[in-house]
C-alpha cells in the first residue's frame, strides 16, 4: 500500500499530539515532584527539630538527675557552701522539692494515662543492678 501525503499529515499530526500530551504529563508529574519535594524538606525540618527538643529534654534530665544524687551527699554540699550547714540543708531541701514538683508535674499532667508513669515500670525480669538505678532515679518499683 502506497503512503499518501495525507497519511503523512495524519501521522504528523498524531506525532504532534502525543508530544503535546507527554509535555503535559510531564509538567503535572514535575509539579507533583516539586509539592512532595518541598513536603519531604519540611518534614526534614520538622525531625530536626523534634530530635533537637528531645536531645534538649533527655540532657536536662539527666543533668537535673545527676545534679539531684550528687546534692544529696550534706559533705559535698557544705563544703560548696563553705562550711555553712544551714544553707547546705537549705539546698539540699531545695533540690528535693524540685524532685517532688517534677515528678508530680510530669507524672501527673504529662502522662496522665500512661500505666508505668503512675505505678513505676515493671522491672521484674531485669538484672538487680537495673533495678537498684531504677530505683535511685525514679523512687520507686512496681
């Protein structure tokens, strides 16, 4: 079969479209790759921070902790104080209060439906060394 100048104009024709259509397509699937790439650096961002926040929050705790078990030698801290026993018990009360706020605010009013921060978390099957720093920093066992 011999090709005419009209199917030549048709094919062209053809050509041009499906080129029109993928020209499209491929601008929609850019635009859809630019809306997720902006949403991944966002959420990027987002992680950042939550893991800023929490390495924030874990090493004030742990200095807060180390802080509480070190004031609580009355030697250590009378001799901070130059020997002046009332203002070392007076720290030492101190830091005993913050405990007793921070564990009242965090247990009761940040974690109010969590089963171990009420009851002390369930160290039953855990090496006693565990138990004994459990104990040490939290007060108390299940």
């Amino acid at each position: 079969m011999l090709r005419t100048r009209a199917d030549d104009y048709a094919e062209f024709g053809r050509i041009v479209t499906n080129r029109i259509l993928f020209n499209r397509a491929l601008n929609n699937l850019e635009k859809q790759y630019l809306a997720l790439k902006a949403e991944y650096e966002e959420l990027g961002e987002l992680l950042d921070s939550v893991i800023k926040q929490r390495n924030f929050l874990f090493r004030e705790a742990f200095l807060f902790r180390s802080f509480y078990l070190q004031f609580q030698d009355k030697e250590i801290v009378t001799k901070i104080f130059g020997g002046n026993e009332k203002k070392a018990e007076a720290f030492i009360n101190f830091f005993k209060e913050a405990k007793d706020f921070y564990t009242r605010t965090v247990v009761t009013e940040l974690f109010p439906k969590v089963k171990w921060a009420k009851e002390g978390y369930d160290l039953s099957n855990h090496d006693p060394k565990v138990k004994e720093r459990y104990l040490k920093y939290f007060g108390k066992l299940k």
